[in-house]
C-alpha cells in the first residue's frame, strides 16, 4: 500500500463541488490533519488546544492501523478477473479499469449482451449469459480454479411497489441479485479453499440501500441486506488468504437509477470510473470489510434506530422516495 494511504484522505468519489463529501475531505486535508492542526497550534490559534491537536493525531494513527491490518497486498501477476454485469455501468468502468492493470492477464465478462468496446480489449473475453437462469450451467462453463479475482456485479433494479410485482419479475430479482451471487460465492470459496495459500479475492457490489429501503425498492433493497449479512458472517468462516471486499455506493450516474432525484448536498452523485478506480485499489492492495460511499453511507445504520418521526423527516428531506 502506498504511503499516501495513510498520510492523505480516502480520495473522493463524487464529483469536486458543493457537497458534503467535498467539504469533509477539505477539512482532513486542513483543520482535522495531524500536520494542519499542530501547525495552527503553533501560530497560537486558540481554538487548537494540546488536545484536541493530541486527539486529531491519535485518531489518524487509529485509521493507519486500521488500513495495515485490513490489508494484504496481492503481488501476483497473470491474474484472472471475472466480472459478472460488465457490460454497463459500473461493471463496464470495472472492466475498463482492471483493463489497464498490468497484473491481470485476463478478465472474463458474464453478461446478456456485450459492448463493442470489448473488440478493442485483448485482455476481455466475453461470457453470454443470463443469471436469472440456472446458474449451476453457468459454474459448468466457467473453470473457477482459475479465477484470482471475483467481482459480482450484475444487478436488476425493481420498478413498481412489491403489491404489483407479478411472480416472474419478483423471481428474477431475487435470482440475479441473491440468488445467483450466493451459488457462485458458494462454489467459488469451495474451490479456494481447496488450494491452500493461493490469494483470492472476492469483491460484492452491495448497495447503501441494503440500510433503508424506499419506495418501489422494498425487493432490491432486501438482496443488498441480504448479502451483506452473508458476507459478514463468510468473514468469520473463510481462509485468510480469500480476501472478501463489500462496496456499498449510493446513488451512481449510470442508467439504472438516472430517474431518481436526491439531495445532491447530502447525497452527491457517484462518479462510476472513480468508483471502479477504487475498487481496482481495494483489490490490489488485498483490502477486507466493507465500504460505503459517499460520506452518508457509512451513517444510514444509525437510521435504522432513529424514532419514527425522525425517520420520516429523514426520507422527506432527502427525498429517497420519489421515484
């Protein structure tokens, strides 16, 4: 891990402007920075006491520890990607990303349809396939002990009220976003497991609505709670050597959710490449646990306790439910 991890900020994935998360990495770069407060203590500015300069130090040294520990970078080369849901979105950001890796020789895209972007990618081979069938066929096709690096992107997004789902379009949520992620979860850590040592790593792009679920989103937001409970308990049941990644954006500026409007102060707008920028560190650099993004993700779990009258100023005012 380069040492600029630990003396500078997480790097931004929203757009630099007027938002919450830009004025926060603004202050740990200044006021709340171990460098930026002894040297305001120093020019006599009252505000900055011994302890609070002491506190602000402390909890740095904490968040390096932290990232240490969490850590294990992977130096191998020739890596195999596979990417389930490459084709659009993130999954397609991901794919360019990982791409320009040198390490990885290559990169395998499940998906219904591919992009004409692949033809000019020596590294992409593309896999068709629909994961809201069986997806043991898909297992057949696929040698998993190849495998180094498993991201499971592919996701469908829910549209009407639960009331008025029919059968078919509640299924094919369930099967693409849980479903099918838990059978290859399931098959590839069996394979893993059986090759003592070897580095793996397993990245599940979850979602910060597994932490609220609003309106028309009640099914997509219980597989991404779903999920994130099955991840949190594999932690504790896998080798150390699978390392396991949970991200958790919010709202991202792809096709999915382009209809839906939020407070873009509290909820700035995902960039999708400096997200799969992020993830392509995260694997690198063999990062365990979850990450949530932007700032307010790493809060929604507190909603969850809030009262009720709270809650609901909480959805007035961000405008979740206008979809």
């Amino acid at each position: 891990m380069n040492i600029k991890d630990y003396v500078l900020p997480t790097s931004l994935v929203v757009p630099f402007g007027v938002n919450i998360d830009t004025f926060i990495y603004l202050c740990l770069l200044t006021i709340f920075h171990p460098l930026g407060t002894w040297i305001l203590r120093f020019r006599n500015f009252e505000l900055f006491s011994e302890k609070f300069c002491f506190t602000i130090t402390l909890l740095w040294i904490i968040r390096g520890i932290n990232k240490y520990y969490r850590s294990l970078p992977n130096i191998n080369t020739n890596r195999t990607v596979l990417i389930t849901g490459g084709s659009n979105g993130l999954g397609l950001e991901c794919v360019k990303s990982l791409n320009s890796d040198v390490n990885i020789s290559k990169i395998i895209v499940v998906d219904l349809c591919p992009r004409l972007e692949f033809e000019h990618f020596k590294k992409v081979e593309f896999l068709k396939f629909d994961l809201n069938n069986d997806i043991e066929k898909l297992i057949q096709q696929i040698n998993l002990e190849e495998i180094d690096v498993m991201v499971l992107n592919a996701g469908k997004r829910q549209t009407k009220i639960i009331s008025s789902l029919s059968t078919l379009e509640l299924s094919s949520i369930l099967n693409i976003n849980l479903i099918s992620n838990i059978k290859l979860l399931k098959s590839y850590i069996e394979i893993s497991t059986q090759t003592t040592n070897k580095r793996r790593h397993i990245v599940v792009i979850g979602s910060v609505l597994g932490f609220v679920g609003p309106c028309k989103l009640g099914i997509y937001s219980c597989t991404k709670i779903s999920l994130l409970a099955i991840l949190e308990s594999l932690q504790t049941e896998i080798p150390s050597w699978i390392r396991l990644s949970m991200i958790l954006p919010g709202q991202l500026n792809s096709q999915m959710f382009a209809d839906v409007s939020v407070n873009e102060f509290l909820a700035p707008i995902i960039d999708i490449r400096l997200l799969s920028l992020k993830i392509r560190n995260i694997v690198n650099n063999g990062e365990n646990g979850s990450f949530a993004y932007p700032m307010y993700g790493r809060l929604l779990p507190v909603y969850q306790i809030l009262p009720w009258w709270m809650q609901k100023c909480c959805r007035w005012f961000s405008g979740m439910d206008n979809v």
